[in-house]
C-alpha cells in the first residue's frame, strides 16, 4: 500500500507539472533553437537507488529532475542504463550525453560539461555498533570504511589520504547494506538518505546509527565534455524554471519513506 501510494503521488505531481511545462514551451522561452520539439538527447544513467530507479513507475529523484528538465527544454529523452563504472568512463568522451547521476568534484571538473546544480547530498558514516563522526576519528579506531567503487565517497576517503586497507569497495548500489549487516566492515560512507532508503528497501530491521555530516556534494545536472551549446543553454533555463516553480523541491518528497 505505501509503495502504490507513492506511486500515486508520483503521477499525480506529473500531472501538475505538465501544464506549466507545456505553456513555457508554447512561449518558446526555453526550446532548443532550431531543433524542432522531437529532438532527442541521449541520457547514460547507472541504477542508484533512490537517485536513480529502473523501474517502470518511478525513475528516481535525480533521474525524474533530469527527464522534468529534457522535457521542458523541448527535447525528448533518450535513456540508457549501464553499469556506473561504464557510465563513468565512456559518458566524458560521448557527444551531447546527459550522465545520471552525476556529483561534481575537482576530480572531475575538467571531464564533462557541468550545466546546473540539482541536488545537495550529506555524506554520513553510518554503522550498526558504535557512532563514527569524522573520518580523522574512524582512522584514529581503524574503522574498516565500506564505500561504492567510483563514487564522491570513494574519492573523499582518497582525498583525505584514509588508509587503503580500511577502505572496502564494492560495486556501486549492490552489496553495502548486506556487507555492514554481516560484519564485513565497521561503517558505511554514503548518504543518510540513501543509507535509510537502501536498509529499509532491503528489509533490515536493525536501527542505523548515523554520525555527523562528513561532507557535502553537489548533484549536478551533467553533459559529455562535448555539448552542444543550445543544449547547455536550454536546459540550464529549464532547471532554473523547476528551481523557481518549486518542482526541484518537490521531486524528492515523492521518495521519503514513512516506515
């Protein structure tokens, strides 16, 4: 019942975005130039859950922005999903290519083309013993640090020169609720969010403990290094309109949990 409820509210905030997004592309103030409205724009995303969703009924909060976004700059979405280590090495050298979800770090700065900011993550350790607030205070304990190969997580336990053996990293979105739940790490790097969206998915039942947030990362609505600029320019405009309109705000509700 909760899900079909969600799935409900999902459609329902569809239905009341269409009509302003229908008028501002009547006006034209956001259409590509020149591009016709049946242009279609490729869009690699990598299952995340709950940024990105391959289901039939809901995308996910970071995909259902891009979509909302694609539409409203007059283009059709073209979707493919991948692996996020494909994703990651092949999106940069693609041509006119949205990559979902996509976090903007130094690391990455000079690889793809960034158009505009969709959502801000805090990144938390998370463990099922002992709260971990810092990662000074994780390396101080020899906290044993899971973490999703190739993410801001990763890169962050990197840049913070945390020692090697204590960093676990497994392939992103598959196994780190079931590794910390066996014991085979001591925390679990990620997002709050996603932490409780993923143990409760899962059918965990024991409480997460949550420590302070470590850092936090910017979401980014991304294009290949290449991109064309009418693309870039059209779709910052429509993020700006979902900013202004509320829709930004409003995508993530449809995926919070009551349970």
């Amino acid at each position: 019942m909760q899900r079909e409820g969600m799935v409900a509210r999902h459609h329902s905030l569809v239905r009341r975005l269409c009509v302003p997004a229908l008028s501002l592309l009547v006006m034209g103030s956001l259409a590509v130039p020149a591009r016709g409205q049946e242009a279609a724009i490729s869009i690699m995303a990598s299952e995340i859950p709950p940024l990105v969703l391959e289901e039939p009924a809901r995308r996910g909060i970071v995909l259902d922005m891009v979509v909302e976004a694609v539409r409203r700059a007059g283009l059709v979405p073209h979707i493919t999903f991948m692996p996020w280590k494909r994703v990651k090495e092949t999106g940069s050298a693609a041509k006119d290519t949205l990559i979902v979800p996509l976090t903007r770090l130094p690391s990455r700065e000079a690889d793809f083309t960034w158009i505009a900011p969709l959502l801000s993550v805090e990144r938390v350790l998370v463990s099922l013993k002992h709260r971990v607030d810092t990662l000074d205070q994780a390396r101080a304990l020899g906290v044993r640090i899971i973490v999703a190969a190739g993410s801001a997580p990763e890169q962050a336990l990197k840049d913070a020169n945390y020692p090697l053996h204590l960093i676990i990293s497994v392939p992103m979105g598959m196994n780190e609720p079931y590794m910390l739940r066996m014991g085979r790490g001591d925390a679990w790097f990620t997002s709050g969010f996603q932490a409780q969206w993923r143990w409760q998915g899962e059918g965990h039942t024991e409480p997460l403990i949550v420590g302070d947030v470590i850092q936090v990362d910017s979401i980014y609505l991304g294009c290949s290094l290449q991109c064309d600029p009418a693309y870039v320019k059209a779709l910052a405009a429509a993020v700006e309109s979902m900013r202004l309109d509320g829709t930004l705000a409003a995508i993530p509700q449809l995926y919070v949990r009551t349970n």
